[in-house]
C-alpha cells in the first residue's frame, strides 16, 4: 500500500467517528501544548492507536490522539502530540498525521512546538512565531515517487509560512497583549540535544530557535498546497546559553507555565483566521 491510500485510509476513519464536515483549521499540538484541543466543544476523540498505519507518539507530553470539535462555531481538527524521525518512524510515517488533516479539507494548519532559544534575547516562556525554517534534519518527506494529484515533484518553499497568516498572528497577539517574538526555526533529528557549539554555529546560519520536529510536517502540507504558520514555545535556552543542563522535564513545566497564555493566543487566532480564509 502506497503512503497516500494509507493516508484515504485515516481519513474514511476519521469521517466515520467525526462525520463529513470538512474542519476549517488543523492544529498540531507540541511537547506539553496539547491542552487546548480539551476546550473544543462536541469534541470526539480518536486514539491514533485506533486509525490503521497512523504512527503512535511515545515521547512525554504527547497525549497521542485526534481530536475533531467546534471552536466558536468553527471545524476544528486538532493532533495533540506528533510522532518524530527519532523516535525510529520513517520520514512518510512522521508526516502522516499532516497529511490526514491536510486530507481531511483543513484550509491552513497551525503547527506548534517546544524549542530551544539561540536568539539572546529570547528567554524560557517566550512564544515564537515562525518565519521561516531551516531543514537541517537530514531528510525530506517528499524523497521517493511523486503523487503529481498531491502536488509537484518540486514544491515551492519561498513562502512554507504564509505571510497572511502570520499577519493574522501578529494581530492575535496584539489583541491578547501577548509579546510574540518571531524567528527562524532550525529543525534537527534529535533526541540528543545539540552542543554548544552546534548552537553557535546555528546562529551563525541565522537560526533563532531550535527543535527535534516540524519542518517536514511543513513541507508535507505545502506539498499538498495548504496554508502554514507556525508558533515555538522557547522552554530552555539552548545549549552553551545557560549554566542549567538540559532536560525534557524542563521542557514540560514550561510549556505548563505558558500555557494560559498559549491558549488565548491560539484561540484568538484560529477566530481570526477563520475570517480570511
């Protein structure tokens, strides 16, 4: 079975929990920022254990389902939590989940993270809306035979973060009083975090912030010509920047700590949003 009937496959069940209604907006929820899709009403919830070939999130803070629900009138189709390279999936696997919501109707995708700050003027619990990313992962989710029904063999990238919805962003953060930073996102394959010297180098390459995910799920959904933007939760400084070590349970309890403030944001834009697309 090839990636895309896997991907039909999900979605027929998706359709037969959820029903027919395409949602609006997808939203991909990161390391520990998966509690807002608990807010969407006439919720139903989809185990991704339950949807056949969907890859199984393992990592903390990953809560490992779907769910599909109303925010203020609008289709919502929400990940809370997302498989990663590291994790041992293959490139297809990781960005199967997007492909599902890309599939599913959604007219622009939300993606968010937990990242390491390079930025010195970031500091843990800033939000970072992405600009642009740098693939440094080491693969592509589009290596291999080209569905020319998904989209071309060579996608377009210039504008992988669509600049209208960044806007919309930018006024969403405004309205909420929330202090958005913006940047670029350097995405690596993990799980070891990077060294100091990785970090400057980062910099070097223009990189704000840095994570284990994303940038294919990115290029999946422009692949499919869906509209993306992108937030980072800062939840450490990154290697070489601070004196504390680095641990995932430092990335939990900030992401926890921002997350009334993460929420407000992200629900004030997918109503915005919502009017522009």
């Amino acid at each position: 079975m090839d990636t895309f009937a896997r991907v039909s496959a999900c979605v027929r069940a998706v359709q037969v929990r959820a029903g027919l209604q395409p949602p609006t907006l997808g939203l991909v929820l990161g390391s520990g920022l998966g509690a807002f899709a608990d807010a969407l009403t006439d919720r139903v919830v989809v185990p991704y254990a339950e949807l056949p070939d969907f890859p199984k999130s393992s990592v903390q803070g990953h809560a490992g389902q779907l769910v599909v629900g109303n925010h203020h009138g609008v289709r919502v189709v929400a990940m809370q939590g997302r498989v990663h390279f590291y994790e041992g999936y293959a490139p297809w696997q990781v960005v199967l989940p997007v492909r599902v919501l890309c599939r599913l109707g959604v007219k622009a995708l939300l993606v968010t993270n937990a990242a390491g700050g390079i930025n010195t003027s970031f500091r843990a619990g800033d939000l970072m809306a992405l600009t642009d990313h740098l693939n440094l992962t080491g693969w592509n989710p589009l290596v291999g035979p080209n569905d020319e029904q998904a989209g071309p063999r060579f996608p377009d990238m210039s504008h992988a973060y669509d600049p209208t919805l960044l806007q919309v962003l930018r006024g969403a953060a405004k309205a909420e009083g929330v202090a958005l930073k913006e940047g670029v996102y350097a995405g690596l394959s993990g799980p070891s975090y990077e060294t100091p010297a990785e970090i400057r180098m980062l910099r070097t390459l223009g990189a704000d912030a840095v994570g284990m995910s994303t940038v294919g799920e990115v290029i999946a959904a422009a692949h499919l010509g869906v509209k993306v933007t992108g937030i980072s939760c800062i939840t450490n400084l990154a290697a070489g920047l601070s004196a504390q070590k680095l641990s995932h349970d430092e990335v939990a309890e900030t992401a926890n700590r921002v997350k009334d403030v993460f929420s407000r944001l992200v629900s004030r834009f997918l109503d915005d949003a919502a009017k522009v697309l």
